[in-house]
C-alpha cells in the first residue's frame, strides 16, 4: 500500500467545493456529471450524504448518495483522484458515511473498472437496472 505524508480531513460539503468536485469528474470522465454540471451542483445540495476528502485543505476526493438513514444508503458517486488513490481514502469514506447511519445497508453500483475494489472490500453483489426518462 501506498504511504501518504499528508493529513486527509473528511467533512461535510460545502457549496464552494463544487468546482473541485466538478474537476475530479472531469479528469475520471464522467461525462453525464460533466454535461449536466447545474444538475450535479443541484444534486449535491439535495444529497443528505455528502462528504469530501481534502488534503491541505484541496478537495481529493469525495461520496455523494441518499439515504433513509434506517434501511438503505445508496452511494451515488466515490471518486478518488487518481494521484491518492491506493492509500484507502474510498474504504474510509465509506466506513464514515456508515458510520453516521449505522443502521442501513449500502447499496451502490459500480463500473467494470471499480468492481474489483468493492469486492476487495467484501461487498457482495446484485444486479439491479437504470433507465432514464427519455429511454421510455
């Protein structure tokens, strides 16, 4: 595993960590984040799960999900830069967010690329589908 000679901090978002946000999405390719960008402001001001991880005080990565704070927490989005990554700040965004609603189960879904990580992580896996509003 990698060594890290800096401090991260986890807290809570803030408005002003959006364009931060917005450059990590950008750099992984999430092109419907990128494209949508008001939208994915907007559902960051919705989210009740909305953390970011910061390295002096620069936003490196970050979790945005919902949550029932009883049954479900759905993990909307975990992106590490890739510079920090391999140093378990996903593991312990992760382990934060359940931490704060201990109750519920995590649910998430995960590109071909991220499936190993998860399964590294032993989350177990399920199918589950995805429509769009202009797919009807």
């Amino acid at each position: 595993m990698k060594q890290l000679n800096v401090k991260i901090n986890i807290r809570e978002y803030v408005e002003d960590d959006f364009e931060s946000i917005h450059q990590l999405n950008i750099q992984e390719k999430w092109n419907n984040l990128v494209i949508k960008k008001e939208d994915t402001k907007n559902a960051w001001s919705q989210s009740n799960v909305a953390l970011v991880a910061c390295a002096n005080d620069h936003v490196i990565g970050y979790i945005r999900g919902i949550t029932d704070g009883f049954i479900s927490l759905f993990v909307c989005e975990l992106l590490i830069e890739k510079n920090y990554r391999g140093l378990r700040i996903g593991t312990d965004l992760l382990k934060y967010v359940h931490n704060l609603f201990p109750k519920t189960r995590i649910e998430l879904l995960t590109s071909s690329s991220s499936r190993t990580y998860y399964e590294d992580q032993d989350f177990r896996s399920f199918y589950g589908y995805r429509k769009t509003f202009e797919e009807w």
